[in-house]
C-alpha cells in the first residue's frame, strides 16, 4: 500500500528523499557529487553499478557511508584469486544433527560490495553476476532468494592488470552504470586531509529504509516518457553498432562492437530517475544525454584504430550524443 496520494506527490517526495540523502552523504564523502548522484539513480533504477578508480578515492567508504544513510545491510566481499563461487553464494553444511543445512554466504545483504572484482577467475564471478541477474542463489538444487532490495557495487582498479580476469564484455552488460572516479580536487583533498586525519567522528541518520527505496523504486517503472524520448534513447544505442543501417560514422571508424537493447532500457530507466530526482514528472532528451555515458561507457568496444589514434569512449560517446 503506498504511502503517497497520488504519483505526482511521489516524485516530489523522491526529490526531497535525493536531496536528504545527497546532504548526509557529503558529511562522510566530501566532493564525488556526481558519482554519489549516478549510485543513487542507479539504486532506486533497481540495477547494479560498476565503480572505476584508482586506490585511495574512497570507493568502499562511499558504499558504506550510503547503505548506512539508507539502513540496509551491508556486506563486503574483497575478491582475490582463490575465492570459490561457494564463498560468495554460501553452501550446504552437515549439522551436529547430520542434517544439511545451508548456511549463507556474504551476497545476503542489501548492499554488496564486490571489491575488485577483476581480481577473481571468471567462475568465482559468474557466481556474483547470477546472483545479481536472478536475485537468487541456487546451491543443491534448492533456491534460496536474496533480499530487497538488492544491490551490488562492484570496483576494478583501472591502473593494474597483473593478476587480473578482465570481466567478459557480456558481463559488464548486467551492470547498469559504469561510474569513473577521479582524483579530488585540491580544495576537496584538503578538506579529506582534515577531516581524516582529526579525531572528528560523524553521526549519520538513516533518510530511507528498504520497504521505501522498493516503493521508489517501483515508481520509476511508472513515470511516464514521451515517445520522442524513448526512439532516442534506441537511436542513440543503434549509432553505436558498426555497420549496421542506423550506426554513425564515428561507430564504424573507431568501434569493433556497439551497445545492445540492455543500453536502450538502461537509457530510458536512468533518464527516468535523473528527472524525477530534479523534481520532473517526466524525462526529456536533456535527461536521457545527462546519464548517456555512464550507461555507455562500458558496453561499447573500441577497435585498434581508436586505440592508435587515442580516442576514448568518452570521446566517442560525445561525438555521437
């Protein structure tokens, strides 16, 4: 039963919810508005991000400090060569009164970190990318469903790729956002320094709780969106196929493989929450381009040309938008 009179009065209670959580985030994370702004959409999106940075950027501090503000449960998994997919998933044990029982394992959490996840042989992540695909573990033939709401931020060390299990680019499709971090700027790392290194401790107060977040959550899916906006957000995905009738010119010189449909969904969900956190009751165009890279980045391939002549992702996202 919600919770709200009408839809109109949801989305200005989301907005009020963003700016809340936004506020009591930035006592704990100073600077990274926009990687907090694009976790959240991706949150209440119901999809999972996927966290670029080098170490030191405040990655897994930032995912606690948001599923405190939020009160959920959390747990991080810090992902290395010899994890086994039973490590994350959990497996049956034989009890003191010989019976199987399944004791669970660290995905059982409203938030997961999945640290590093490059880290681990491509079984250990399947494992985590099921979980995430299906919201449910299967160990022994039983299923056993994950709570909700369920949300998994994983991080990978851009700099370092000794020892490391590059995800598969099927893979990196289940992830909704693909979200860079950068160095802070000096003003911002100043502030870190001193916030860090006194004896200055902060009290957070939970903004939402999980019945709440699946409430918004539900009422993404509900706003409504302008078919302009949605042949966009497919035209914007078909120019990044090579050689295909609608690809741009910039996806058959630079790109060996463009985005499929998972990016157009992604497109109109995202611009959907990008709106309704500003208070819109409806996307635009404006909406659909402000979260255009974060949905694109990691799901076009660039081909040895591009590399050659150092062109990014970005860059090519750019030129097309």
């Amino acid at each position: 039963m919600s919770q709200f009179k009408s839809d109109v009065e949801a989305v200005d209670a989301l907005a009020q919810a963003y700016k809340d959580l936004s506020q009591e985030i930035s006592k704990v994370i100073v600077g990274q508005d926009a990687v907090v702004r694009a976790v959240i959409i991706s949150l209440f999106s119901n999809g999972h991000s996927l966290l670029v940075g080098v170490p030191g950027l405040a990655k897994t501090l930032l995912v606690s400090t948001i599923s405190d503000v939020l009160d959920l449960e959390f747990k991080r998994i810090q992902f290395t060569p010899d994890l086994m997919p039973s490590d994350i998933t959990g497996a049956e044990i034989l009890d003191e009164d010989r019976h199987f029982r399944f004791l669970r394992g660290p995905v059982f959490a409203n938030i997961v970190l999945a640290d590093e996840i490059n880290r681990t042989p491509p079984k250990t992540q399947a494992a985590l990318l099921e979980a995430m695909q299906e919201r449910s573990v299967t160990v022994g033939g039983s299923r056993h469903a994950l709570p909700a709401p369920f949300f998994v931020l994983a991080t990978q060390n851009p700099i370092e790729q000794e020892g490391t299990y590059p995800l598969p680019e099927a893979q990196l499709d289940r992830f909704m956002f693909n979200i860079p971090l950068t160095y802070p700027s000096y003003e911002e790392e100043v502030e870190v320094v001193k916030n860090t290194t006194s004896s200055r401790s902060v009290q957070l107060k939970h903004v939402l709780t999980g019945a709440e977040i699946q409430e918004y959550q539900q009422l993404i899916r509900k706003i409504p969106v302008a078919d302009n906006v949605l042949e966009y957000c497919v035209a914007l995905a078909s120019k990044t196929r090579p050689n295909t009738p609608r690809a741009a010119k910039e996806a058959d010189n630079y790109l060996t493989w463009g985005a499929g449909p998972r990016a157009s969904q992604y497109l109109a969900l995202g611009a959907k929450c990008h709106a309704a956190i500003r208070g819109k009751y409806s996307p635009d165009i404006e909406d659909v381009q402000a979260i255009a890279n974060l949905v694109l980045r990691h799901r076009i391939v660039r081909n040895f040309k591009a590399e050659a002549e150092g062109v990014s992702e970005e860059n090519i996202i750019e030129a097309l938008l």
